[in-house]
C-alpha cells in the first residue's frame, strides 16, 4: 500500500472521530444529565484522539520513507556488485570475461553491419622478471601506471581490458582498412602505446624498464568466430616477441600458415617422443697440442620420418613452447651414462650435456640428474653440464646456486656459446665455472693480422682472463688447419670442429676413443 493511500485513510478516520466527539458534545449539552465534568472528558478523549491519529499518520510516513531509502541503498549495492564483477580489481579496466562478452557483441555487429574493428592483444616483456626482482606489489603498480598512460591514447568507444597478470586487449572500433585514415589509426595507436610503455616506470625509487610486444588482428574480416579473433591476436603477438620484443605484428595469411605448421611440428614432437624418434650424435673435444680426446659432447638431433634427420635449429624453439625439451635433456643425461658405463674401462674425459632455462630454474633438477648418474653406476666427476651464457645471464641468480651445487657433487659447469652475451667478461669473474667454450662465430672469423683483428684481440682478452681464473677454455668451430694454429697462438685448451671429427654415433664415437689407447 502507497504512502498517500495510507494518509488517506488514517486522516478519514480522524475526521469520523471529530464529527463523533463533536455529536456526543451536541448531545450532553442536551441532557438533564449534563454536569461540568462530562464537556471536559469528552475534551480530553477528543484531543487524544487527534494527537494519536497525527502520531499514527507521521509513523506510516517515516516507515515509507525508509523504506524507500533501504530500496535505493540496496539498488546501488547491488550496481556495485555488478561493476566489480565485470572490472578488474586493480587496474578497474574490463576483466576477461567481461570482455570477452562485449567482443561477441561487436562481433556479430561487425559481421551485420559490414564494420571491421582492430584488436589489439598485448603483452608487456619481461614482466616476470620485474615482480622476480622487485617484488608483485611493485609489479602491481607498473600495471596500475601502465593503464594510466594508454587511457588517454582511446576514443570514448574504444574498449581497454586486462585479460592476465600482463596481458591486456583494446578494441578499436569501426577501422576502415580501405582508407589510409582507419590503418593510420590503428597505427598511431600501436606507436604511441610503444612509446609510452617504453617511458621508465619510477616505483618504490626503483626505475623499470620494459616494453609491450602487440599482435594486431582485424575482424570479422575472414575471421570465423569472436575467440578465434583473440587466438590469431595472440599468435601475432607472440610472433612480435620472438622477432624482436617491443614490436607490433599485424596477422595475415602468412603468419596463419607459419602457425599452422608450428601447431603441426608440435604435434609431431611429441609423437617423436613417444616414438623415440630422437637420436644422439657426440662430437670429441681435442687436446690442442696432442690431439688427443679429452672429452665429448652429446648433441640432439630428430630422425623425422619423412624430413629426415633435423637440427636443434629446426626443432628446438618449438619443443620448448611444449615443455619438450626437459624431456629430451633427461634422454640425453641417460645417453652420456650409458656411453660413460660402455667406455669406462678406457675413457677417463668428461661428456658435456647441454642443458636450458627450465632445468637451471628447476629445484628439483639436481636430485632427478643425481638419481639417473646412481642408475648407471658411473662416476659423477665424468658428467659435466653445459649451459650457454644467454641462458645464464637470463636466469643469473639462480644458476650461481645451481653451479655451486653442482660442484659440490662433483659435477663440472661449462659455459657453452661464450661472447655472445652483451657483459660477457664482468659476468666471467663472477661464475664459479669449470670451462669456457668460444662461440664458433668468433673462431670462423680469425686472421693471422693479430693488429687490425677485434675478434683475435677479444679471444685473447677472454682467454686471459679465464686462464687467471683458473677456468680451462675450449674453441668451437675449428674447421682447419690455418684455425688450429690460431688457437694454439690463443694458448687456448682444446678444441671441437670438422677439422678432427664432425659430430657421430655413439659406436662411431667408441672407436675412435678405442684407437687412442
């Protein structure tokens, strides 16, 4: 019942009260009974009257005005339930599935209306190591500044979301790829997004540096449904990312065929597993002043049932997107006992094993590389690791634990690829290393001009510098002859290349280690 109905009703009452009391007044004042004290009761219940029904009238106000108030104070709880569950709690831009609902609605829009939009799927570089080293709180508000600094880079229509930890998507609307103005836009978007992300974030008075690798894809164009926008988006930006961190990629046909046979190569690497497809080869390392084998490598390769035999090269990027190459880093560990355990009686050098990222990250990677070594029975100063220096710079930290662990096994730490890294010496002194192998690249360019030479000079230097540390260095890449003599001139250990032996199988291996004795 209404707040006025009620009035109504209570004042109709008060009037029927009035006209009563006003009635027996009439009547008293008649009667032969009538004495001073009846007019003074009759008063008294008339204004009691009046005071009640005032008082019951103002109570059916105040009940219906704070109802009211209650309906409004829930409506706005409720508004605010809703918002929270569409926005991201800490950027308060679109979450995932928020978005991900506006995307199928401008999808199906597009589609009727022939409109084509841009989506912009980003990711910022490097974010893991920013909440690694300074902590996720610091994390959080590079974030929180990032969204401040591309807000104002979108039209009132444009839609901003946060999909992930540091993956964000913008929609930019009604793009016309026919005219210069519609790209343009979705250009100048992109180079001013760059540009701001690139600025340093100060937080905390620490200064970050980072940068956002975009996929860029324009839908419905050919595009068959809403999720397979953000699918291609997503290939496109990872495409961006590998090619060169911090750029911007549009998807075409050509990266959709480039995807297509990745997604295919992946399939068939993990096939490869199951098929046992992978085989090992092994390349000696040589004494450079006796020519004698000093030890040996393991090397991966695949027998491709209708490729033939593939290089790391051809292979490698996409085994660990799949988490691959754990696996085949266990096979090789388990290949380099089992040539250990077959040659032991007559080969005393070492195997290097390479290993990656994954493993130098892994807690548990000594203890599963310690529990195979116990398998075969071997003795464990034989196995040496070989982690390239990308790897190590990347991941620093931690494999200065991982490398002291090793040796207090026994284990033997080799530095594979080494002049490759951007502070390759400073980094030197600080790793606690058994070998130092030169990147072939520096070792293919050698002369004999020592003066006019920056690779010969750079060589020496490393050289140096490892032989005061106590580190024995290895040259890659020796192919012939004029090369060798460069590398004795280097005073370096030994070597590895064609000009003794390329990489062989493992019986190939065993005889030329046979024919030293």
């Amino acid at each position: 019942m209404s707040s006025k109905v009620k009035i109504l009703l209570v004042e109709s009452v008060q009037i029927i009260i009035l006209f009563f009391f006003l009635f027996l007044l009439l009547m008293y004042k008649e009667s032969i009974y009538e004495t001073v004290y009846i007019p003074i009761l009759l008063w008294l219940i008339f204004l009691l009257s009046l005071a009640g029904s005032i008082y019951i009238t103002s109570r059916f106000l105040i009940k219906d005005d704070t109802h009211s108030f209650n309906i409004a104070n829930l409506e706005d709880q409720q508004d605010k339930v809703k918002y929270q569950a569409e926005h991201d709690f800490l950027t308060d831009v679109l979450n995932r599935r928020s978005f991900i609902v506006e995307l199928n609605k401008i999808f199906v829009e597009g589609r009727a209306n022939n409109q084509l939009h841009a989506y912009l799927f980003i990711d910022l570089d490097r974010f893991k190591d920013i909440n690694d080293r300074y902590g996720h709180d610091t994390g959080d508000k590079v974030l929180v500044k990032f969204v401040d600094r591309i807000r104002p880079l979108l039209d009132k229509d444009d839609v901003l979301a946060r999909m992930s930890g540091d993956e964000f998507s913008i929609l930019l609307k009604n793009i016309d790829s026919t005219s210069l103005d519609g790209m343009r836009r979705v250009n100048e978007v992109c180079a001013k997004l760059s540009s701001e992300v690139s600025r340093v974030f100060t937080i905390n008075q620490y200064e970050i540096i980072t940068s956002a690798s975009i996929g860029v894809r324009l839908f419905p164009d050919d595009v068959k449904s809403a999720s397979d926008v953000i699918v291609q988006a997503d290939v496109a930006m990872y495409k961006s990312k590998n090619r060169k961190k911090g750029s911007v990629t549009l998807y075409d046909h050509k990266i959709a065929r480039e995807f297509e046979a990745a997604t295919l190569l992946k399939q068939e690497l993990e096939n490869a597993y199951i098929n046992n497809e992978y085989v090992f080869f092994f390349q000696p390392k040589v004494d450079v002043d006796t020519n004698e084998i000093k030890g040996v490598e393991i090397l991966v390769r695949w027998q491709h049932p209708t490729r033939g035999l593939l290089y790391p090269g051809d292979f490698f990027a996409e085994a660990n997107d799949i988490g691959m190459v754990s696996k085949i880093t266990e096979l090789s560990i388990h290949k380099a006992c089992e040539f250990i355990s077959k040659t032991q009686e007559y080969f005393k050098g070492n195997i290097s094993i390479n290993v990656s990222s994954g493993e130098i990250i892994d807690t548990f990677f000594i203890s599963r590389l310690v529990g195979i070594i116990k398998e075969y029975d071997i003795d464990i100063t034989q196995i040496e690791l070989e982690i390239t220096e990308d790897e190590l710079i990347k991941n620093f930290d931690f494999a200065i634990i991982l490398i002291k662990k090793l040796q207090e096994l026994g284990i033997h730490v080799s530095i594979d690829d080494f002049g490759t890294g951007y502070s390759s010496i400073t980094y030197l002194q600080k790793l606690p290393v058994n070998t130092l192998k030169i990147d072939k690249a520096f070792i293919k360019n050698l002369n004999t001009n020592k003066s006019s030479d920056t690779d010969w000079i750079l060589v020496k230097t490393i050289t140096t510098m490892a032989k005061a540390l106590g580190i024995e260095v290895v040259a890659e890449g020796v192919e012939n002859e004029a090369q060798l003599e460069i590398v004795k001139s280097l005073n370096i250990d030994q070597y590895q290349g064609f000009l003794f032996s390329k990489a062989v199988e493992q019986n190939s291996l065993i005889t030329l280690v046979k024919n030293e004795e």
